[in-house]
C-alpha cells in the first residue's frame, strides 16, 4: 500500500483530505491520536479503503494461497481434479484479481485506480471470490 501511495503522490493529499474531513465531522481536529479511530470512524474512510483493497488486487501477479488435502482420502474438486492426500492445490489468485467477468469494477484491471473501490460497498477487509489477499479460509 505505501509503495501504492509513493508511486502516485497525489494519494497523500487526497488521503490526507479525506482524513481531516471525517475528523471534522466527527468533532474532532487533526491533532487527536489513535484512540478516536473506532471501527464506526474508520468505516467512514472509503478512499483509503479502496487505496488499500486495490493496492493488494494489483500486486498479485501469481499463484498463491496453498491449500494441502489434509484428509486421509483423494479430493474430487468440481471440475474433476483429483487432489491425493498430502498434496497441494494453489489459486490462481491473479485470474481472481483480475477477470471482469468476477467484478465488473475489474474491466480495466491492468490500471491501478486507486479509487476503484469508492462506492463499489467492497471493503478490503472483507474477502470474495475477486479478492482473495486474505484468503477464504480452509
């Protein structure tokens, strides 16, 4: 995200912006500290939200998240794969992150825009099946 945010200067001043707005509206100045940033705040940070969710998107240039077959029997996956115990099943995390036909936000994923997210109500904290930075879990 920090490379994200140096390699497009404009971010900091924008993020900056959107900061001192919620705080604002909040009643508070930008002289506060950390403990005012309470969920209900931070929800409130859509650019940064999106800077964030589109900076993990754009970095995944590869397989990842392996997935072993702990089970003591083969795996038959959907499409006729058979995962034997022991052995490893990786996600084509890059197809996921950028494929528009998952997301329709993803039709020119080769551009990092980093506000993409903005009224999309696609947090990046929240995994799918076209964000997997976080994994889907077993």
């Amino acid at each position: 995200v920090l490379y994200r945010i140096l390699e497009h200067p404009q971010l900091w001043e924008d993020l900056y912006q959107e900061q001192n707005s919620i705080l604002n509206e909040a009643g508070y100045n930008d002289s506060v500290g950390a403990e005012v940033f309470t969920r209900e705040l931070l929800n409130k940070f859509v650019k940064m939200d999106s800077v964030i969710r589109e900076a993990g998107r754009a970095r995944n240039v590869y397989l990842n998240l392996p997935h072993t077959n702990v089970s003591k029997r083969p795996l038959v996956l959907s499409g006729g794969a058979v995962v034997l115990p022991g052995e490893n099943v990786y996600v084509n995390m890059y197809w996921n992150h950028n494929d528009a036909d998952m997301s329709k936000a993803l039709e020119d994923a080769q551009q990092f825009k980093p506000y993409r997210y903005v009224n999309e109500d696609k947090s990046s904290t929240k995994v799918s099946e076209e964000f997997l930075v976080f994994g889907l879990g077993k």
